[in-house]
C-alpha cells in the first residue's frame, strides 16, 4: 500500500480500484481458480454491475482480465447481478446469474464459455433463451425479490435443482426450479426452504458437508443423508446484512431441506463470520478436496472517504469449510495458501501474562501480519458468573469494552496499535462460568474497534461471538491483519470476526503489535508465533 493509500489491503483480493461487492461464480477450471465479482466499472459507490473477472493459481495472487458479463442484452441492461458457476458432468462450467431487465425486474440468465480450450474462460457468451426463469403473473413471483441463484445439483431423478433468493411479505424463501437440460427451468410448487419472520433471502448457498473430517464434497454428492452426510444452507439476511447458516438433512425426494433441531433460518441462527462479513458463497476445490468459502466486507468508512480514495470493498481470505465433528457447527480457516505469504517469524514461548500486563511483539510488520497465539488460563474458578440475559455476545462486548476488567479476561492481542495506544483494535477473550454453582463455563470472543482510529467518522461497532470449546484447554486465536481489515479466528476457527478500521497513526511501520491481559487473573501464553506478510500481487 502506497503512502496515501494508507487503507489499501497488501495481500486481501481487491480490484485496483472502484466499488466492489459480492463474489460471483468462484470455481476451478483446468487447475485455475477463477473469481468474479459485483464490481463497477464507473466509480466506489455500488451501481453500473458487472461480472468483473480474474484468476489465480493459489488463490492468492491473482490476474485481471476483462469484466466476463457486463449489461448488454433486454434480460441484463440494467445490471449482471449475482449468481454461481455449475460445472456440468462433461466438464464445462456454466453461470447462472441474476439480470435486470428494462422494467427492473430480476430474471435468471445462463452463460456458458466461448472457448473451452481457455482455461482462463475469458469471454462469455449469453444464451439466446434468455431469461431462463422469470417473474410472471401466474408464477406468484415478486419481480424485485427474485435474484442470486445458487450452483445447481443433480437430483434422485437426474434432473438439475437450483434455488433462488426471494420473499413474500416477511416470508424469506429459497424457489426451487428444476430442469433436465439446463435451459428449460420450471418452477417447483414447494420452496427448498422458507422461514416466516426472516425477509428477503439474498445469495443463498445449499451444500453438503462430510460428517468425518474436513475434506469437502461435491455438491451434487448423493451418501446416505444421514449416514455420511449433512446439508447446509446459508442465507444472507437482508434486513441484518449479515451470512446465517442452518445444518440440516436434505430431503432429495421431497426436495425440502429440514434444520436439525435447534437451527432456524432466521437472524437466531448461527453467523459465518459475526463482524463485516456478507453475501459469501462456496464451492467445491476439486483439485484439493475442500470446501472454500468467499465473503465480501464492506468499509466501515464514509461514501466520501470511498469516492476520495477511490475504491470500496475487499473479499477476505478464502476460507477452508467443514462440519465440526460435533455435527452442531461448522469451522472455517484460511486457505494454507496464504501461510507462503509469510517471513520473518517471531516466537514467543511460554510467558506469563500478569494481570493488567502487555507484551510487546517486535519484528515483524505489525500492518500486514499473521499472528497466532495460544493462551492457557490457570484458574477457571476465578471466572466472573454469567448473568442469565448475557445471551448475546455482541452486547456483552460492547457493554464490557477492553477496559472493564473481569476475572478472566479481557486476553488477547492488541493490534494496529499505535506507539502510545492513542489507536488500537483489540480482539480478546473473557471467560464466564455459566451459573454460580455450575463447573460450565463460556468463552466469550469480542473486536473492539472503538478505539482503532482517532478519526471519528467511521463506524467503530465492537463485534462479539460466543466460542465453542473447553476453556480446561489452551485457547487459541489467530488474526490475519492487512492495514484496514483484522480478520480473527477463535478455537481454531469455531469462531470468526472481521473487522474494517482506519488508524491514523497506526499504519505502515508505526503500527505496533501486543499481546495483553487487562484481566484479574494472570493468563499463560503457551506459543505465540508471527510473521510479517509479504504483499501478494494483484495487480
Ligand atoms: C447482495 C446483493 C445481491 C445482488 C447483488 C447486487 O449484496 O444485493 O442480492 O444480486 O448484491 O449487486
């Protein structure tokens, strides 16, 4: 990042400049991953949507090419929306994707490659059957509420599912079309899935996920549902504007998908990622077995600080995804990719943190670093009691902010911090034991961004999230921090928090790295190990 560009990501995929928002259509083709994306070509502020387009080797560094589906026909002339790739059972992959016609409403659209022997699939060609499905007035389709197809799957009868995003009134709902050959798509009376009280389902994703391990599966994959595998589907909730998940089984017959108990497709449900973090898509890695998670995070600043620098939204670090082997929740890591990123470790082993104490990690470039750490607590007993209305750990954060001291935490690290802690995001743990009598406890994962920049404008939200895991273990977090964007991951991954921030002081070399306890109680750090991260090209 240039001087005076201060907020520029160094290895987060983001175009040169301009808006940017959703991913679109990530796949692998040929050994080349491929990414397309909301982007538009006019200026920082959403509007003029295309399908801008580049590829990687490692999903890390990426080249440009030209947008691949820009508006040029009745069913896209006022925007090439959302939408996913399918690769066919012959190998050729082909989008599906949301296009605004000349009366705005949302209508599906296919393209298909022009020349299959590209790997790099540079141009795109639309079909002439165009709009494949569409809002009429016999279809009970609401013309504005009708967009982001998912990637289709192959069913019991060989024919193609793919569902689309909508609402009737309050009701969030995934439609259900079917088809035989791709091109010819009717309307299921019966939606996958739909939840009364959510609103407007956008870019939804239905997968299945193993119940052993965490390679990834295909998703058209058959198994025995409840033998091997579970089906998850994620909806983007537009009245919240963040990514919900629900694990359930998937009826193939009956093409309807049912949550396990305790799911509910609503804002209750579990988040993928509980800072900025929206509109995330998956699909299958097929040259590496896994699933890998794309999600877009907007700026925390002002449209005029976009307009001024010229540029708004990154895509996070792509994600491995699988099933947590509790079945309950799932888990997400960087792609190992990003780790070639990384130089100069430091290592720290073994320290003490006392209460109230800081520790400084000098030597590596604490503006693009990857920090892990390992923190064990010695005494679970001094653990302050859950008030029984602390159900929602966003509030517990944003009541008990970095410097309101408990028995067990805050713990953490302090990162983009300046030299005298003027600016300073912290991302840190409490501990609370469940009730008063009981040896259950509750591991409370907070970002703290009130206090990451001096200027006063931005939105400074602390995030939180509850953390899944045993805290009679070592407790682990990582943050991959890259000058605007923290993203951090509680219990390896059971817990994600993406935070944007604008230090003034904190940035390039004058940003400083703590690893701290303002807690009562001391706290062990077992391991902590950084790297300085190169910057990846993406040009
Ligand atoms: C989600 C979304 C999608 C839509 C696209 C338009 O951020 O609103 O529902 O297809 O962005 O850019």
């Amino acid at each position: 990042p240039a001087g005076n560009q201060p907020y520029r990501t160094g290895f987060h995929f983001q175009p040169p400049k301009n808006w940017m928002n959703d991913p679109n259509g990530p796949m692998i083709y040929k050994g080349i991953y491929h990414l397309f994306y909301q982007w538009n070509p006019k200026g920082a502020v959403w509007g003029n949507i295309v399908w801008a387009h580049s590829t990687s080797t490692d999903l890390i560094n990426w080249d440009p090419h030209p947008p691949a589906i820009f508006p040029s026909e009745p069913f896209d002339i006022n925007g090439c929306w959302s939408g996913s790739v399918t690769i066919l059972p012959n190998g050729k992959p082909v989008i599906l994707y949301t296009g605004i016609n000349p009366k705005n409403q949302q209508v599906q659209n296919i393209a298909e490659p022009k020349n299959l022997s590209d790997p790099y699939l540079v141009e795109w060609t639309k079909s002439p059957l165009n709009p494949l499905m569409a809002p009429d007035a016999v279809n009970g389709i609401n013309a504005s509420s009708f967009r982001d197809p998912t990637t289709a799957w192959l069913g019991h009868d060989k024919k193609w599912r793919v569902i689309i995003g909508s609402k009737i009134h309050r009701r969030g709902l995934a439609i259900t079309y079917t088809s035989k050959d791709f091109l010819k798509w009717e309307k299921s009376t019966e939606p996958l899935h739909y939840d009364d009280g959510s609103g407007m389902w956008e870019c939804p994703d239905f997968f299945p996920v193993t119940r052993f391990g965490s390679n990834g599966v295909e998703t058209s994959s058959f198994g025995e549902p409840n033998e091997t595998l579970k089906h998850v589907l994620k909806v983007s909730l537009d009245d919240t504007k963040h990514d919900y998940y629900t694990i359930g089984t998937y009826d193939r017959v009956g093409d309807k998908f049912v949550p396990d108990k305790g799911f509910k497709m609503d804002s209750s449900a579990p988040r993928y990622d509980y800072g900025k973090y929206y509109a995330s898509k998956t699909f299958y890695d097929s040259a590496k077995n896994r699933r890998i998670l794309w999600g877009w995070t907007n700026e925390s600043s002002s449209v005029e600080d976009d307009v001024e620098k010229g540029w708004s939204g990154i895509q996070t670090i792509p994600r491995k995804i699988w099933l947590d082997r509790s079945g309950k929740q799932l888990i997400q890591w960087p792609v190992r990719e990003v780790e070639r990123l990384r130089t100069n470790q430091v290592n720290l082993r073994n320290k003490v943190l006392d209460s109230r104490s800081r520790l400084e990690v000098y030597g590596v470039t604490a503006a693009q670093a990857d920090v892990e750490v390992l923190f064990k607590v010695r005494d679970l007993e001094k653990a302050d009691v859950m008030e029984p209305s602390w159900t929602d750990p966003q509030l517990i954060c944003s009541r008990m902010n970095v410097s309101v001291k408990s028995g067990l935490g805050p713990f953490g690290l302090m990162v983009l911090a300046s030299k005298n802690l003027e600016e300073h995001t912290s991302v840190y743990f409490r501990i609370f034991k469940a009730s008063q009598n009981s040896n259950k406890y509750v591991v409370v994962m907070c970002s703290d961004q009130s206090r990451s920049s001096l200027e006063e404008e931005n939105d400074k939200t602390t995030y939180g999230a509850f953390v899944d895991v045993n805290p009679h273990q070592p407790l682990s977090l990582r943050a991959l921090i890259d000058n605007s964007v923290v993203e951090s991951f509680g219990g390896r991954g059971r817990a994600c928090i993406t935070s944007r921030v604008y230090p003034k002081l904190a940035i390039g070399k004058s940003s400083h790295l703590y690893a701290f306890n303002y807690g009562l109680q001391s706290v062990d750090v077992l391991n902590l190990s950084a790297w300085s991260m190169n910057s990846a090209q993406i040009s």
